[in-house]
C-alpha cells in the first residue's frame, strides 16, 4: 500500500517534470532549446564565432540565432509521438538530410550580398552548384577556409590535382603556409579569367612581383602579353615554375635561324661532339638573362 502509493507520487512527478520540459521545447525562438539537445562540442563552437556575437544585433544571439541558418525548426523540435522520427529544421547542410543547394545558399545569401562575394552569381562554383558550405564550416571556432595555412586542403578536397601540383619541386609558397589559393584567386568569383583576383593573369602576378611590370627599355613581347606562357602557376619540375626547360622553351618561338638552337657543336674536343653553350647549364640564359625585359642601354638582347 505504501510501496504503491510512492509509486504513484513518483509517476505524477516524472509525468510534471517531462510537461513541464516539452512546453518549453516547444517554443524554438530560443536558442537554449536547441541547446538542450545539442550540447555537442562540434555544435556550440557557433557560440563563439561572429554568427552568434551577442554585441551583434544581426545575428539574433539569443533567440532565432540557430534558425538564421537552420530555418524555421518548429516541427523539429515538437513533441514526437512514440517511435516518430524527428523532422528535420527547414535547412540541413551536412549528413543525409542534406537541404538542396539552393535551399542552402539562400540561408547565407540572406545576409552576405556584395563585399567579395559580389561576382557569386554566375560564377564558376555557383554554376557547378557548389555550396557555401562546401567550403565554410560554420560550427568550429576556426573556419579553415579562412586562414592561409589551412585553406588549400579544402580546395584539394575537390581540386586534387592542384595538391599534385603543390608538391612538384617549383610552387608559390601555399603549402608552407605562406600564400593561399586565395591570393590569386576569388573563390566566389570575379571579373578576371578563372576567377582571378586581377583583371588580367598579368595584373595578377604584378600584385606581387612588382620589378616584373616594367615599362623597360627593351620589353620581351611575351612578358607583356601573358606570364603564363613560359610560367605554370601552380607548380613546376623546372626551374622557377616554367613550363619546359630551356632552351625548349625560348625555341617554342625562336627558331634556328640563328645561333640560337644549334644542339651540338664539335669545337672544344678533338672528334668528340659537345653539347653548345647555348644548350647546358641555363642554356639561353647563360647568356640573355634579363629575360623579363631590360633598362640597360645595349640590353636589347636581353643580355645584361
Ligand atoms: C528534443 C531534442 C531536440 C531539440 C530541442 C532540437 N533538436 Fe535538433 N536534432 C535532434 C535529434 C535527435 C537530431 C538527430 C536526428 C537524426 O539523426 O535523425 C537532431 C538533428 C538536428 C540537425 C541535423 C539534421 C539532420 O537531419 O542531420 C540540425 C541542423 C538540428 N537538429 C538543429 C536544431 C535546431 C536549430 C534546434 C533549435 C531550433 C534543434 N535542433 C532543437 C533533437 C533536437
Ligand atoms: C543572420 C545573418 C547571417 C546569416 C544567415 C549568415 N551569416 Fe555569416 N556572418 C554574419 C555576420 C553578422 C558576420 C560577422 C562579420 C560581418 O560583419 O560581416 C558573419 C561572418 C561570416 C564569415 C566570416 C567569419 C569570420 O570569422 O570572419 C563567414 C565566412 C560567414 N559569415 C559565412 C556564412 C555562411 C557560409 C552562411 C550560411 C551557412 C552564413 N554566413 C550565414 C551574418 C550572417
Ligand atoms: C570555393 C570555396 C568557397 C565557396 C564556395 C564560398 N566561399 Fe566564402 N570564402 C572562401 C575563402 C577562401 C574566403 C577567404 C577569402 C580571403 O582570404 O580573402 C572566403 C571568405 C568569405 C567571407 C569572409 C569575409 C569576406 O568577404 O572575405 C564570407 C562572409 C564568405 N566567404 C561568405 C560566403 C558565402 C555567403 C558563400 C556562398 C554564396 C561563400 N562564401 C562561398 C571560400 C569560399
Ligand atoms: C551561420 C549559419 C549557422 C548557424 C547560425 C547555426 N548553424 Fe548549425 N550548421 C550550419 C552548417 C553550415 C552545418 C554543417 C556543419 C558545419 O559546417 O559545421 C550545421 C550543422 C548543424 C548540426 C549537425 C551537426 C552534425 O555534424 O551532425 C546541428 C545539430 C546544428 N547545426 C545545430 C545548430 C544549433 C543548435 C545552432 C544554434 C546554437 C546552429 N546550428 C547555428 C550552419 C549554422
Ligand atoms: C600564383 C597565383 C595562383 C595561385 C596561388 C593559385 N592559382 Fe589557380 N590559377 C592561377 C592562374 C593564373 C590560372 C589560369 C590558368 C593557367 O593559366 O594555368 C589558374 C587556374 C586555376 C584553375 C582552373 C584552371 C585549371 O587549370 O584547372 C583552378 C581549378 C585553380 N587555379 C585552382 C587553384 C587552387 C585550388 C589553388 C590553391 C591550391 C590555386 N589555384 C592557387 C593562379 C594561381
Ligand atoms: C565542393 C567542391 C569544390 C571545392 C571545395 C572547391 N571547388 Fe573550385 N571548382 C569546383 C567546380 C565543380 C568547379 C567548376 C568545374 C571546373 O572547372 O572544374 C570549380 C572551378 C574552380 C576554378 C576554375 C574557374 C574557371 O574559370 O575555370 C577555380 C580557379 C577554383 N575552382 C578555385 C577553387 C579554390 C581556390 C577553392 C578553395 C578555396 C575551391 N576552388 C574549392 C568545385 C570545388
Ligand atoms: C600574393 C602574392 C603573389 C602573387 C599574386 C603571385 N606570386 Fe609568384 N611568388 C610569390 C611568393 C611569396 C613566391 C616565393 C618567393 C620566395 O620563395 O622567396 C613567389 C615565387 C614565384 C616564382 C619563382 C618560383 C621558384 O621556384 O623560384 C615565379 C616564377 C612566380 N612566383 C611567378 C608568378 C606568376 C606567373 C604569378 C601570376 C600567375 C604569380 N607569381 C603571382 C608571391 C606571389
Ligand atoms: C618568355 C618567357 C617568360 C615570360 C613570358 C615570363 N617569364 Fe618569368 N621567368 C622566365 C625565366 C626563363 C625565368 C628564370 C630566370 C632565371 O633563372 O634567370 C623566370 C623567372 C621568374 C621569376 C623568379 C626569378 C626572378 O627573376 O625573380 C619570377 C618571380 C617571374 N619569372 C615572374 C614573372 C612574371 C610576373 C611574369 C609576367 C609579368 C613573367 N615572369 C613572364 C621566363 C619568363
Ligand atoms: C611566346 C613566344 C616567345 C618565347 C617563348 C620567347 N620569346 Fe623571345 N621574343 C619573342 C618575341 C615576339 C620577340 C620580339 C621579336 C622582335 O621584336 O622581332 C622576342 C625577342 C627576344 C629577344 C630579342 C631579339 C630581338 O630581335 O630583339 C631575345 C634575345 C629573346 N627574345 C630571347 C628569348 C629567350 C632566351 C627565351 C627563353 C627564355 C625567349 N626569348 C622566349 C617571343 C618569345
Ligand atoms: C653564349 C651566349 C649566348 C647564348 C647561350 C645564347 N645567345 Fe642568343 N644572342 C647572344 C648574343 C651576343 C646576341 C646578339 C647578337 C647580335 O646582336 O648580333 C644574341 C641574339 C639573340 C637573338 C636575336 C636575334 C639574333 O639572332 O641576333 C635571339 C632571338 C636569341 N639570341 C635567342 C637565343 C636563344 C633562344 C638561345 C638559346 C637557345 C640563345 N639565344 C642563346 C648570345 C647568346
């Protein structure tokens, strides 16, 4: 009799303390009831980024600051009947549930229009449907896509043989931390080719190397025209980031008219063939090695 009557107390406290609980759930204008089932780690890093500064007003910290992102999670966080499964929020950006993409860039879209992401629209990765999250992560207090020493292993995640490329023995420094893919490159796209941060290739280089832009006295026409004739971007076998060895490279267009491209010559050893001066060691540019352009008064060879 008394067993059964703690038993009843104990089964009226339990059913109050569980009403009590869901009418809370049941208002997802907060963000505590969100946080009451996830207090995972990889969910509350968004606490203390800039998405949930409370100094903010933007970003509504402390009340629909989940649903900015998420949508609106009325059905996901109401009652369930026993075994029903939990509906999603109207937006999901990682695991099964995964939202469209459209769905998903709206969310972000909503509030980052213009600054660098100006040129989205049209771009290449909104074209291929590439998400904003394929690269941002929103929940860790470090997005690695942001910082230069941890933003190239999210561009190999789908440009794998950029990664190939970074580890041949000629690259911008972008392994090492020093550069990023972003340097040269906007990812959300720009007024330049293949979404680079100048106008042109050329204007992109000279953002950096400067003493390459002349004007001079005695300009190499390619130079002017395009670095990427002689030079790969992203990395190299050869020397300085070429893309053939010289003199391969100066006889793509100098033909053997001249000195220039005479592979052997018998001069220096009785019967012996010799490689020419012109083809060992730097082989042009043992001799033209102002390659980029001259100022010098008698550099019109690119000699000195
Ligand atoms: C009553 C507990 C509960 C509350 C409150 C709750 N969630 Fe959830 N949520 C879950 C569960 C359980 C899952 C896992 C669902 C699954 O894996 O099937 C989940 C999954 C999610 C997911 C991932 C969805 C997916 O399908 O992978 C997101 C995003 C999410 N919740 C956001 C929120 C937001 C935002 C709020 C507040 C508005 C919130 N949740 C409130 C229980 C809750
Ligand atoms: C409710 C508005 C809002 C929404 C929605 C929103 N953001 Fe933000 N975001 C902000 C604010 C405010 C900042 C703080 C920086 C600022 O002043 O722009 C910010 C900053 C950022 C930053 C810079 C972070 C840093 O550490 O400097 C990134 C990246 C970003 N948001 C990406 C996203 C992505 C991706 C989405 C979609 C999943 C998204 N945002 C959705 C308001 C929003
Ligand atoms: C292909 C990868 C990629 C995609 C897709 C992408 N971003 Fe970014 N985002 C970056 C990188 C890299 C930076 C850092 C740029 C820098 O260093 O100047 C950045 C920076 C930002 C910033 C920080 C402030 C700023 O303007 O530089 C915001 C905000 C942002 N992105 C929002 C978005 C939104 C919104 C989308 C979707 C419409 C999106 N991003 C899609 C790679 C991406
Ligand atoms: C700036 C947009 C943004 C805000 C604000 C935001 N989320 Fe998310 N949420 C995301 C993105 C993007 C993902 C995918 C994983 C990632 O990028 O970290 C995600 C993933 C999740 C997941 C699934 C985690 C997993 O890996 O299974 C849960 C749960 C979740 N969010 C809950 C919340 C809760 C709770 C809040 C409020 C405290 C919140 N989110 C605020 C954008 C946001
Ligand atoms: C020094 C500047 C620079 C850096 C750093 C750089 N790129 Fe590029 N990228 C270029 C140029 C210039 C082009 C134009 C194509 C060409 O002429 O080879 C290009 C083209 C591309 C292309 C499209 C054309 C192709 O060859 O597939 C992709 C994709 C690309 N880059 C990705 C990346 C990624 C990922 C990173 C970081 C690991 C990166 N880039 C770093 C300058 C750069
Ligand atoms: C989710 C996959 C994905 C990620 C992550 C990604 N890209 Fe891309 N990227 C693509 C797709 C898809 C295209 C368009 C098809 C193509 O050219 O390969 C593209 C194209 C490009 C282009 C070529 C544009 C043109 O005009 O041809 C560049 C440059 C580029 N991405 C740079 C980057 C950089 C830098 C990052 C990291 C900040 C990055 N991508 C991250 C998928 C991705
Ligand atoms: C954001 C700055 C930046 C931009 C933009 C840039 N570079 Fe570089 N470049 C560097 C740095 C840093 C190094 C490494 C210098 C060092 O190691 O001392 C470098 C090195 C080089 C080298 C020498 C590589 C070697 O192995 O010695 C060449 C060639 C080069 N860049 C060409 C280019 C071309 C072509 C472009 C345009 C497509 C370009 N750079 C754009 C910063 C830049
Ligand atoms: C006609 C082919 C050619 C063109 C076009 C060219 N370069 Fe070069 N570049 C070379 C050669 C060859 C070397 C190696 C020079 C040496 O070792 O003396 C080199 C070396 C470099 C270096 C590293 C060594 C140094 O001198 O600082 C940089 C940086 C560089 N080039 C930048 C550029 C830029 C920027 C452009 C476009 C404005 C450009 N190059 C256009 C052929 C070229
Ligand atoms: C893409 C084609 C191209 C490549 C590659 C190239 N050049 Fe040139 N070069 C030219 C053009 C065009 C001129 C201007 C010719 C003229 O004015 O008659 C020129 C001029 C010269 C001149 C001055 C000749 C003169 O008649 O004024 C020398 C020397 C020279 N190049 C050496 C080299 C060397 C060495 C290399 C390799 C490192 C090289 N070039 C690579 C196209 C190229
Ligand atoms: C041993 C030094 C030396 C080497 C090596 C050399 N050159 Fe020259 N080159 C010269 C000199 C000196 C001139 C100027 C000749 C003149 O003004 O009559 C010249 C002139 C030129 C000219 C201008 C047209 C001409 O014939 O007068 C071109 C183009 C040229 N060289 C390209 C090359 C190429 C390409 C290579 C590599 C295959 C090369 N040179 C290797 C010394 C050299």
């Amino acid at each position: 009799m008394r067993l059964a009557g703690c038993l009843l107390a104990l089964m009226l406290l339990c059913a109050g303390g569980t009403q009590a609980a869901e009418r809370e759930l049941d208002d997802p204008n907060t963000i505590d009831v969100c946080l009451k089932c996830h207090d995972e780690p990889k969910v509350t890093g968004v606490l203390h980024g800039p998405h949930m500064s409370t100094a903010d007003l933007r970003t509504h910290a402390g009340t629909i600051g989940c649903q900015n992102c998420h949508g609106d999670s009325t059905a996901h966080v109401a009652r369930l009947d026993t075994g029903a499964v939990r509906p999603p929020p109207t937006r999901v950006f990682n695991g099964s549930r995964k939202s469209s993409v459209d769905v998903q860039n709206e969310a972000c879209g909503g509030c980052h229009q213009g600054g660098s992401a100006l040129h989205w629209q049209g771009s290449p990765h909104a074209s291929a449907d590439v998400a904003c999250t394929s690269c941002h992560a929103s929940h860790p207090v470090q997005d690695a896509v942001l910082a230069k020493a941890t933003q190239a292993p999210v561009c190999f995640t789908c440009h794998a043989d950029r990664r190939a490329d970074a580890l041949k023995p000629s690259h911008h420094p972008v392994l090492e931390g020093r550069m990023a893919c972003g340097d040269c490159h906007n990812p959300h796209g720009s007024l330049g080719p293949n979404m680079l941060r100048g106008g042109t290739v050329n204007d992109t280089c000279l953002t950096c190397h400067d003493e390459k832009r002349g004007p001079f006295l005695w300009e190499h026409a390619p130079v002017q025209e395009q670095c990427t004739i002689c030079h790969t971007p992203h990395g190299s076998v050869q020397m300085s980031l070429l893309r053939q060895r010289t003199p391969y490279l100066c006889q793509d267009c100098h033909d053997s008219s001249t000195h220039n491209s005479q592979p052997f010559s018998a001069t220096n050893l009785p019967g012996g063939a010799v490689p020419g001066r012109q083809m060992v060691l730097r082989a042009c540019l043992n001799c033209h090695g102002a390659i980029h352009g001259s100022n010098h008064p008698s550099g019109a060879r690119f000699a000195r």
